[in-house]
C-alpha cells in the first residue's frame, strides 16, 4: 500500500523534474526554500531561488546532484513506507485479534447464557420446592394432626428431590450454641436475663438450604439477648 | 500482536453506589465488563451496615442477617442521606453519610481483592442523574474516605446507556430511553446513541420514587390482611414482625416476577395466617405508584421533542425494580415502544467500568506523553485494551460520552430598577443543557462608591425556569433574600471594588461547568481593571 505523496513532495518533484529536462530557464515552480515535510535528510547544496544555476552550468553535474538528492529522499520514503506498512500489519493483527477475542467472547456469553438460563429456571423452581418444604414443615409444627398422616413423608421425599438437584439442608441451631451471622438470620430476639446466653441460638426456626457454592436461603432462629432486667 | 499482556498495571474500576445494594466491576482481559463476585457467590452487596459494636462494623448481608439482634444499630439506605446533616451515633462516635457510606465502598474493594487480587486505587461511582452538588460532593468525599483516587462521577441512566451501547451495532443511530427504577431512586434519561458516540439530551429524576414503595405497600396489605382475620392489633408495631414482614414483602415481591400467585404465612407471636396473592392482585394494589414514573418519561419525551429528539426507538429498563412486570407492560401499553429489560442489575456498573477504562486511558496517555496510535501504549495499561481501545477513548473514533448539566445554575442579584430588595436568581446554565458549557453573563453595580459586589451562587432543580426568577427578600445579611425550595446556594464570589466605582459599572460573571457536569467554575471579572475573584465548586 503506497502512501499519497505530501503536496510538498509533489510540489519538489515536479521541481525536479523541470529541472533536469529543461534547465534553468524554463523551471516552472522553483524549489522549495527549505526541504519542508522530507525531515530530518538535510540538503547541503540544495539549489535556491537566490541561488539558481545558470545555462553556463554543466548539465552533468547538476544532473548528479539531483539524483543524489532523489536517492537520498526516495531512501527516506522508502524508511517511512516501511514503517507504514509495519504499523499497518500491526493493526491489522490487532483487528483479527480483536474479532477473534471478540467471537470467543461472544461464544462464552452465549454459553453463559445458556446455562444462566438454565440455572435462572432451575433456582426459581428450587426457591419453590424450598417454601413448599417450609410450608409443610410449618404446617407439621403448627398443627398436631399433620405430624401422623401423610405429611412426614412427602416432607421426606420432598428433601429427597432437594438432595438429588445438589440442594441440601443445614442445621447449625442448636438451642444455646453460638449465632453466626454468617450463615443463620435472625427472626427475633428472646429476652434473657442469663447473660452466658446472650448472642447464643434460642430456637431454630426454619433449616437453611445450600448448594456447594452458594446459601439459597439462609437458616432462620431466633437469638437470645441478655437484658438486665427481664 | 498489538494487545497487552501486562498483568501488573492496576484497572480503574466502576462501582455502582445504590441506596439496596451496591455493585463494582471492571474490564476484563477480553475487553468484557464483570460484576465481582463476593460473599456467598453474590454480586449485589446489600447496602447495610451494622455497628456490631464500638470497633466492629459488619457490612452486607451478614448485616442483615444480624439486624434484628441490634436494629438500633442498623444502618439501610444511606445514600438517601448523602448531603444532609443526618447523622447517628454508635458508640460513642458520630456517623456521617460519607463515612458510613465509605465503609460499603471499602468492602466492595475487599470482595475485589478476594476476586482479581488487585487492590481498588482508581475508581468511578455513579450517582443519580437527578443529584444534587452537595450530594454529588458527599459520594466523593466518601469515595475518598474509602481511600479511592475517584476519577469521576457519572449519571446511573448514562452509565447504562454506556453498557447498552457496547452491545447494540455499533453503526446504529438511535434514540433511547432509560427508565432506571432502582431500590430507592428513580431516573429517566434519554440518550442518542450514534456510532459509538453516547450524547444525553435531557434527564430527570425523583428521589422518592424507588421499589422500597412496593414493599412498604405490601407491607401495610400484610398487616391488614391479618387484622381481618385476628383483629385489630398493629402487628407493625412489634418491631420483630414488622422487620420479618418487611423482608417477607421483598421476597414476596421479587417471586411474583416468576410466579402468577404465591402464597405467605405471617407470624406474629404465637398466631400465623396465611395470605395469598395473584400477580394481578399485586399490580392492582401498586398500580398508582407507577403513574408518576409513567408521568416522567412523558416530561423526560417532552423535553427530549423539543431538543429535537422527537422519536424515541426504545425504552431500556435498569435498576433492580424494572424486574416487577407491570412496569414493563404499563410502559408498552401507555407508549407502545418496545423496552428491553436491560441487565437491570449490572447495566450500570458495567457502563462505569467502560466510563473508568477510558478515563485510564486519557489518564495513561497524559502522563506518558505517547501516541494514541503507538503500540507501546499498551504497556502502561491493564490487559486486554489494544489501540482500538485507546483510539476510541480518545474520540478518534467514537465513544464520546457527552453529558448534561444536571441543575440549572446562577447567581443572585436585584432585579434592574425595581428597588433595593427586589431580588431574582440570573441564571447562566440551564438543567439538561450540553456540558462542557461556558457562559459568561453581564452585571452592573447599583450605587455610587459601591465597596464590594457579592455573588451568591445557586442551583435550581425546575425545568426550564423563568430568567430571571423573583425570589422573595428577607432581614439583613445572608438572610437578605430567601431561596425557593427548589434552590440551593452553593456559596459567594466576593469582588472588592476599587474607590470611586460609579454606579452602572460592568461586572462580568463566567460560569464553566465541567465535561461530566461535576466541576463548576465561577469567574467574576471586573473588566476596567481587570480585578477577578475564582470559585471552584468541585464534586
């Protein structure tokens, strides 16, 4: 890929060029005061407006000096293309680089997608089988006829399924064991006047539900706290 | 290859400060935003603070798992104090807004640590488009009491359409709306996306309208659900069952995004009752807490239409509450134009982080003096950003983010042969006008051997108020005038005036308001002489 010449560049060849065809006489455009836009090759004897050559001058000799001139300048541009074409390729590479990044981003977004999904259903579907379990079991607390028929066990198949689909109970409620917040929330607070007790479990109230990786829903007790007067 | 591979340079960082919960992310090595993951695989930090005891804070949903252990000792939705004088004190100390809040930021940074183990130095926090000066300052001061270098602050709705933008074609010309209803606030912004340029055109807010609302709404339906089966106590009075009810309405809330109909049990002593509700029956029950968010998005188009942005192309849905379905359908109903729920609980963390790379970027290349073409750029910034990147975060080639005034600012002065005590806030830059703005306003003294002229500088939150604005005069000094309730001062220029000054004799007041509207600088100039008096109102 060939860069567009600076107008200067244009502007000094076709000084150039008049030049070497025509001598002096009949030069069209006159050479550029200074080499602008062909830094940093510096012309020693460089020809001037001031300082034209004549008719009387040997054509040879300019000749030479011109196409030094050009030598030296066409290696200058030949450097810069060079450059060019490394920055180019460059940013090519970066381009392929970046779509291919940008596709293997897309496919793991995709698969993540997916499996978001997937996981977004199957956590509400858990969420639910959750509230039904307490459901039952507060149903069991609550009423005395529930604990003998039939609803221990669909309460047992219930935890069942639950396991099978990597969701499991835990328990760490033991009346007079420590609170961790961490893991337990609390629903209320029991008044004590025992303050060994204060901060320790009072009851649990609902089992914590969990995966490998994440509480789905956290174990609710109730915490006793020490007051002074109770 | 033309990416970095360096490890070792920090990332800049976007966090999303909600008045529920709270979020940060970053740019990963694929040029991707994330969400860190914290605690118990979660990226919402619950945005609570419990003081545990005198040297203890707990942050976060442990914070609410303890609350009812010490709810005098619980802090929830801060950010709603966030430029007030509320404050409380535990044990022993007192507690402002910022330094409760900068205990929320520092943890975010801790679950950041845990997750990329990189320390959090550089970061950007979004705020409400709506916010005020002095709150926008007060979420600085916490981002600096975290010990954050913040960058920036950016509007909630402009982060999202940020976010938004990445994914939408990047060719594309469109003008949207985003209906941001977050746990405790409400924003409606539009935005025109163009080639990867992001320009906001008009904003507009309330700060009362969040899904707290809904909660509350189901709350008192609980409580008179059980009244009518057991009587007239106030179960709400009880303060265990009325936290345990408050959280039962939010998860109540939340499964009727999913489910037709759910059912609750309320346990209130040793009673329980049972209280079943269809998703129809929870739209009805709220549907009037929707009509003022429906009645912004039409002053939000208004203004939008008269800025010459007449057809809106969708409506994107933020903020944790746009999840409830009813907002959904009412919005296609009243509007008829497609919405897209939109990552509604990340989209605005995400657009801070893409805000925050950028701002790296501009940062990186001032301080390195380097070419935004050269590659070796590329080893002063985190991985994963390539050229494409930097080119484009210097506007080479699109991704301008250009913002709005969120106030309209100007400065109090007499009304011109109306008296000594007429008084009118001037205004200079108006609310949803372009920033970067730079405006300059003429004044003139009013007596003779006038010694000083003072400036008190305002800002207003009313569309398009009228200029100048009579304000009613009050007793002597700073009380001379009175502000209406939608103005604030923000503070005085003071210019002393040399001897003699005739009365007429011009002042000139030059008002610069910053390229993310967060830095006002006020210029007052006494062009006879020359004589200037400076105050920057930072954020």
């Amino acid at each position: 890929m060939i860069p567009e010449l600076p107008q200067k560049v244009k502007k000094w060849w076709r000084g150039l060029r008049t030049f070497h065809l025509s001598g002096p006489d009949h030069v069209e455009e006159p050479f550029p005061a200074k080499n602008e836009g062909l830094e940093p090759i510096a012309l020693q004897d460089e020809p001037t407006i001031d300082d034209e050559p004549t008719i009387d001058h040997d054509v040879t000799d300019a000749t030479r000096n011109v196409t030094e001139v050009l030598e030296t300048h066409l290696s200058a541009l030949s450097e810069k293309l060079d450059s060019l074409d490394s920055r180019i390729q460059s940013k090519d590479e970066q381009g392929e680089s970046r779509k291919d990044r940008q596709i293997s981003g897309l496919i793991d977004e995709l698969k993540l997608l997916k499996s978001g999904l997937y996981n977004q259903k199957a956590d509400a579907l858990i969420e639910s089988l959750i509230t039904l379990h307490l459901h039952f079991h507060m149903t069991i607390v609550v009423t005395p006829e529930a604990g003998v028929g039939p609803f221990p066990s669909l309460l047992k198949e219930l935890e069942m399924i639950l396991q099978a689909n990597g969701v499991r109970q835990y328990s760490g409620g033991e009346k007079g064991g420590p609170f961790d917040g961490g893991r337990q929330q609390v629903v209320s607070v029991v008044d004590t006047g025992d303050e060994s007790l204060d901060n320790t479990v009072a009851e649990q109230v609902n089992i914590g539900f969990e995966t490998a990786d994440k509480i789905i829903r956290y174990e609710t007790v109730t915490v006793y706290r020490f007051v002074d007067k109770v | 290859m033309a990416t970095n591979t360096s490890e070792t340079v920090e990332r800049y960082y976007g966090i999303d400060f909600g008045t529920t919960y709270s979020c940060i992310a970053y740019i990963d090595e694929y040029g991707r935003a994330e969400v860190v993951t914290g605690e118990n695989q979660s990226f919402a930090l619950p945005s609570i603070v419990l003081f545990e005891s005198a040297d203890r804070v707990i942050i976060g949903q442990e914070a609410k798992n303890r609350a009812k252990l010490q709810p005098d000792r619980v802090i929830e939705r801060v950010k709603r104090f966030m430029g007030t004088d509320w404050s409380t004190t535990q044990y022993g100390r007192r507690w402002s807004p910022e330094e409760i809040a900068a205990e929320i930021l520092k943890r975010l940074a801790e679950w950041t640590t845990n997750h990329n183990r990189e320390t959090v130095r550089d970061v950007v926090i979004t705020v409400p488009a709506y916010f005020s000066f002095e709150k926008r300052n007060a979420i600085q001061r916490s981002g600096k009491a975290a010990g954050f270098n913040v960058h920036a602050l950016v509007n909630e709705p402009t982060a999202a359409a940020i976010s938004y933008g990445k994914t939408s074609d990047s060719n594309l010309d469109e003008t949207v709306l985003v209906y941001d209803l977050g746990g405790g606030t409400f924003d409606t912004t539009v935005i025109n996306i163009n080639a990867g340029d992001i320009t906001v055109i008009c904003s507009g807010g309330d700060g009362s309208i969040g899904g707290r609302l809904w909660d509350e709404r189901l709350i008192e339906y609980f409580k008179d659900s059980w009244q009518r089966q057991h009587g007239n106590e106030d179960i709400l009075e009880d303060n265990v069952t009325h936290q345990t009810v408050a959280e039962q309405a939010e998860q109540f809330k939340r499964s009727l995004t999913s489910l037709e109909a759910n059912s609750l049990f309320i346990q209130h002593r040793a009673d329980r009752t049972e209280v079943d509700m269809t998703r129809d029956n929870f739209d009805h029950l709220t549907a009037d807490l929707l009509t003022p968010t429906i009645l912004h998005i039409e002053q939000t188009m208004r203004i939008a239409r008269e800025k010459g942005y007449p057809i809106i192309t969708k409506i994107l849905l933020v903020g944790g509450s746009s999840y409830m379905t009813q907002v959904k359908r009412e919005i296609e109903n009243k509007f008829g134009l497609e919405t897209l729920l939109y990552q509604p609980d990340q989209a605005v963390a995400k657009g801070a982080a893409y805000y925050a790379r950028d701002i790296q970027i501009r940062n990186v290349l001032e301080e390195t003096g380097l070419d935004p073409d050269d590659p070796d750029i590329l080893k002063s910034l985190p991985a994963g950003i390539t050229v494409e990147d930097v080119q484009a975060a210097t506007g080479n080639s699109g991704r301008r983010v250009v913002d709005v005034a969120s106030r309209n600012f100007g400065s109090v002065g007499l009304i011109p042969g109306s008296g000594i005590d007429a008084y009118a806030i001037f205004y200079l830059i108006y609310k949803n006008s372009q920033v970067p703005s730079d405006i300059e306003r003429d004044f003139v003294t009013t007596v003779d051997n006038q010694r000083s002229l003072e400036f008190s500088i305002v800002e207003s939150n009313i569309e398009g108020p009228v200029d100048p604005e009579p304000i009613s005069s009050g007793g002597q000094g700073d009380d001379r005038f009175v502000l209406p309730e939608h103005a604030t001062k923000l503070g005085h220029v003071y210019l002393n005036l040399p001897d003699a000054t005739v009365a007429g004799t011009p002042v000139t007041l030059r008002f610069r308001l910053s390229e993310d509207g967060g830095r006002l600088l006020i210029t007052a100039t006494l062009p006879k002489n020359g004589d200037s008096m400076d105050l920057e109102i930072i954020v």
